[in-house]
C-alpha cells in the first residue's frame, strides 16, 4: 500500500514540474527510469511524516489541496485531485481533509465526548465511606429522585447543583444486580450527582436482575462514563399531560361519584322500607334520616376531592369538614324529638342513653354507615365476576374471559356467536413442557386409551422423497425430527383429524400434538387451529436437574467432544428455565399438570383433553 501510494504522489509531484519548466519555457529533459523513481520514493520516505497523508477527492479534474496529516507542520501543494488511502496502523483509512488552521484543529483535539443525563431508574454506580476501603466502598444503585440543592451555591462546574437518592441494589454474583426483595428493607443513599457514574446495565428476565459490565481483575463495575453531564444538565424532564386522558378521566370521575351517591340514596330508602316493616315508622323515620346524613357526608367529601391540588383546596378541604356534623345532627334532632314528646317520651331512665334509646342510636347510626354498603358492593363485584369465571377450568373458562372482555368493549356478541359457529377452525390438543418432564409418555397412554385423539401426519423422506424436498427448500417443516427422516407440516396437523374420522360412527377425531417448546411457539401461529393447551411441568428445578443427570448417564444425551457432562447439565438447566419462562407469559396454555405421579397426571390430561369437544 504505501508503495503505490508514494509511486502515485511521485508521478504527481513529476507531472507538476514538467508543466512548471513548460510555463517558464525551459526545456528540461528528464528521464524518469528506475533509478530516478527510487531515489525519489526513498527522498518521499525520508520527509513524509509518520502520520501519512491525504488527498481531497472530487469525481472530476480538478485542483485541490494536499494536507499533511502532522500537527507540527502544515504543507500544501497543487496537485489534480485523486483518491488515495493511507495506511495508518491498525486499520486502512480513506482520507478526504482541506487545510484546517491550526487553532481550529487545536480546539477539535480540545472536544471532549457527550457526557450523558442523569433520567430516574438509571442503574449508578456510588461509594459508600464505610466500606472499610480508602477509596469506600463501591455499591450499585438505582436513582429514584433528583432534586436540586438549595443550600449551596452552584459552582460554574456544575458541581454542588443537584442531589439524588439512590435505592441500593443487592450483589447476587457474577456482575448481576437484583432490587432488594420487599421483605429485606430497601436502603437508600443520598449523594450529589458529581458523586455517580452510569453503568451500562441491562435487565435479564431469567436472572430477575440487572447484568453490569465489570473490570477484569477487580470485578468492580465499570462505568460507561466517568461522569454525568453537570453543566448542561436542567433538571428532570416534565411528563407531557395528554389534556384528553385528563378530559376522560375527569368525566369517569364525575360519573363515579354520581354512581355512588345515587346508590347510597337507593340503599338508604330501601333499608328504610325493611326497618319500616320490621321495626316500625318511628325507627324507619330514624333510619332514613342516617342515610340522609350518610348522603350528605359522601357530597361534602366529594367536595374536598374535587379540590385537591388546586387553589381552593384550602377551602374545599375546610367545607368538606362538615360533614361529621350531619350524624350528630340526626342523634340531636332524634333528642329534641323525645323531649318535647312530653309523656310519650320513650325514654325512662338516666344514662349514657338519656335522651335517645338505644333503639333510636342503632337506628340512626345504622343508616348513615349504609352508604357503605354499595361502596362495598362496587368494589367486591369485579373480584367476586373474576373469580367466578376462574373457577371454570381450560377453554371453557378462557372463552367467557374473553367474551366478557368483548362485550366490555361493546362488541356485538350475536355476532360473535355467529362467527363461532362457522368458523372452519380445526382444534388440536397442544400439549407442551420442558425437556425431561414425562410429556410424550403421558401423550402416548393418551392415545393408546382414547380413540377420539390421533397424531399428526408427518411426511416421510424416504417414502415421498419429492414432497419432503418441496416442503423443506420452501422452509414448510414446523419440525424435523432428530433423525431427518420425518417432517411436520402446517397441513399434517390439521388435516390429521380429518383423515382419521370415523365417517359411519361420527366419531370426531382430535390432533395431539406432543410439543416442545421452540414447536409450541410455531403451533401459535399456525392459522386454522383453535388450540387447546396443556403445559405439563414440574414443581421443583432440582427434579428438572435430576432427570436431565439421568438422561445423560444413560446416554439418552450426546455430550459433544468439546463439552463435559457438567457444561451439557448448565446449559439445559438454563433452558429450561427459559422454558419456564415462555409457559408463563405466553398466555397459550389453559391448563398446568405437574407430573410428579404418571397416573395423576394422566387423569389430569384426561379431564383437560375432553374440553376439546366442548
């Protein structure tokens, strides 16, 4: 590379002087054999800078400035422009520079990196003073509040300007870092924002914690950056206020509490009526003059909400204070009422109950706690229509899930209903789990005891050799078995069921599919199934450990010539876990069996197996 670039800037430089001696018409003769050429490229190499050099580069003939790459000296030349690459170690580079004045280069060396801004939930790194280290101890956090510092003056640095709290983050090894569980109380720290540095984190799912790069030797974290940006930094950024999400929420508000006011109106004249029947008018009246003052005490609060965090809160929330005087106000009302009654006074005896009976305080208090009563309601209902609709198992109970969802959301369910009906969806029996659950064993006793379920079809390599090309080359498999022989396609589950039908009977035939877990995500977007899913597991990790260890002593488990027995165990464990994982939050799987007794489990299988013809 370097030859062929100063072989081209000797035949520039040489071209150059020829037209120089031809403008001052001279006639210079010069032979440019090979001698001639190497005493120019040695001269080349002895003045060129180390830094090499570049040419500007431009599609047509023109004139252009050379630059030498060296801050120390600064050459420029005339020369047609011309593409050439230097070779600067360790890379090859493709240079296109102009003369940069010296001061303007000495203020781009002067550039420093963009330092990043502090956001709540950046995971930091910090020192703690009591850590026994000279230098403290260093800790990993996570910001939970910035706030600025008003008892000091700000330096012109930035420093001295802001302050953070930091919720510790406890060391589980190897570089992670997990939030303290609820029950450990979580420790905070205060420092100032010079004091923290960012580490690039990122959350693993699997480990439930943060994964922090750390320096080889020391394990301490690393950060991405020495610092924060102090100066440039303004505070934290306001939230955006969607004023339409404020609109709807407000009118969600008000249409609540009109609810509940009307409610507790309702409820107080109908317990009125009940104590009418039972008790008679004199305590009914009672009654309902408590759940009047029950009433006014949910309008007199309804007034200090209202206010909350505005200017009239102040007032709202001394208005709002009147509304403990209304139950006092029914218990003197009822006492005024008794002693003007003269001799028909009910009450007879001095006491605590001297001037209302104990009848008449029940009464009176009893209807003003009764606008509790479709709080209560309003608030149980969802829980109590949840569980109900928990309670049915597997399909059935996802079904009425989702219609009820459909219907919140103002679908129109005679049409679901007519869809359902003619849908053309074929169902098919998905049973799934991780690797040494005992879920083809339990699949296999499923099919030698109910004729209702077949396997899928799958295409055989040596029997239709063609087909298998086809599908394999157009990427149709959903699997291909270990061997390579057999493949599953799309069609062979749907149409398995179909082919298998019993037409003098009419017996309906449904599609096991025993699945692992990369197989159990395909099937879920295999259009024209309705799937039916088992998730079979088990209640423990070390079990998983110990039938994997089984597995591979009995050689159930090839161990690769680079691995060991231990390394092939860490690595499925880990998937297993992931395993885990997606039967979890996936959403497909309606029903766990926990195979810990073959034949619990199949009876299990069993009872989720006939939802399939339900």
């Amino acid at each position: 590379c370097h030859c062929r670039l100063l072989d081209g800037a000797v035949s520039i430089i040489l071209h150059r002087w020829k037209h120089l001696a031809a403008a001052q018409a001279t006639t210079i003769k010069m032979s440019v054999d090979g001698k001639m050429r190497a005493f120019l490229l040695l001269a080349l190499l002895l003045v060129l800078p180390s830094d090499g050099f570049a040419f500007t580069t431009s599609n047509t003939i023109n004139l252009k400035t050379v630059a030498v790459n060296n801050p120390a000296t600064t050459m420029s030349r005339f020369a047609p422009a011309r593409t050439l690459y230097t070779h600067t170690s360790p890379t090859l580079t493709k240079f296109q520079l102009a003369y940069i004045p010296p001061e303007d280069a000495e203020k781009a060396n002067k550039t420093k990196p963009k330092l990043p801004q502090p956001k709540i939930g950046d995971v930091v790194r910090y020192f703690d003073m009591d850590g026994g280290r000279a230098e403290g101890q260093v800790l990993v956090g996570k910001i939970s509040l910035i706030q600025p510092i008003r008892s000091e003056p700000a330096s012109e640095d930035g420093t001295n300007k802001w302050l953070v709290e930091i919720n510790e983050m406890e060391d589980v090894g190897d570089g992670y870092y997990a939030d303290y569980p609820s029950r450990k109380r979580r420790k905070c720290a205060l420092r100032k924002l010079e004091e923290i540095a960012p580490l690039p984190a990122s959350f693993v799912r699997t480990e439930d914690a943060y994964k922090v790069p750390v320096e080889r030797g020391t394990n301490r974290p690393r950060p991405s950056h020495a610092s924060y940006d102090l100066i440039g930094y303004e505070g934290p950024a306001a939230v955006p206020i969607n004023q339409e999400v404020v609109k709807a929420d407000g009118e969600n508000y008000g249409k609540i509490k009109f609810d509940l006011i009307r409610n507790s109106a309702i409820a107080g004249a109908a317990g009125a009526i009940v104590v009418q029947l039972v008790s008679g008018s004199n305590i009914a009246v009672i009654y309902a003059a408590g759940a009047f003052a029950g009433v006014a005490y949910l309008f007199f609060l309804g007034i200090k909400t209202d206010t909350v965090g505005s200017a009239d809160a102040k007032l709202g929330s001394n208005v709002s204070n009147l509304r403990f005087v209304f139950p006092g106000l029914v218990l003197v009302g009822v006492a005024l009422n008794n002693m003007m009654s003269g001799d028909s006074n009910p009450v007879s005896s001095p006491g605590l109950f001297s001037t209302v009976t104990p009848e008449q305080f029940g009464a009176a208090m009893a209807g003003f706690l009764t606008y509790r009563v479709p709080l209560f309601v309003s608030q149980l209902s969802p829980v109590i229509s949840e569980s109900a609709t928990d309670m049915i198992p597997g399909s059935a109970g996802m079904a009425m899930r989702l219609a009820q969802d459909a219907k919140n959301r103002g679908v129109d369910m005679s049409l679901l209903k007519d869809k359902s009906a003619a849908d053309g969806l074929t169902t098919v029996f998905l049973v799934s789990g991780p690797e040494a659950t005992g879920k083809t064993t339990l699949v296999n006793k499923l099919l030698e005891s109910d004729s209702r379920f077949v396997k899928p079809v799958l295409v055989d390599k040596v029997a239709d050799g063609v087909k298998f090309e086809r599908l394999e080359q157009r990427g149709e498999f959903l699997e291909v078995d270990p061997s390579g022989r057999y493949g599953l396609s799309k069609e062979g589950v749907l149409q398995a069921a179909e082919q298998s039908s019993d037409s003098e009977n009419g017996e309906q035939k449904v599609v096991v599919v025993d699945a692992g877990v990369e197989l159990a995500k395909k099937m879920v977007n295999v259009s024209g199934a309705r799937l039916v899913g088992v998730w079979i597991g088990l209640d423990d990790l070390d079990k998983f450990e110990s039938r994997l260890k089984s597995k591979i002593s009995s050689g159930l488990v090839s161990i690769p010539e680079d691995e060991t027995e231990d390394t092939v165990l860490r690595a499925k464990v880990r998937q297993v876990v992931k395993d885990i994982e997606f039967g979890v939050v996936s959403g497909v799987f309606e029903f766990t069996i926990l195979n810990e007794n073959i034949d619990d489990s199949l009876k299990q299988l069993k009872d989720a197996a006939s939802y399939c013809f339900k």
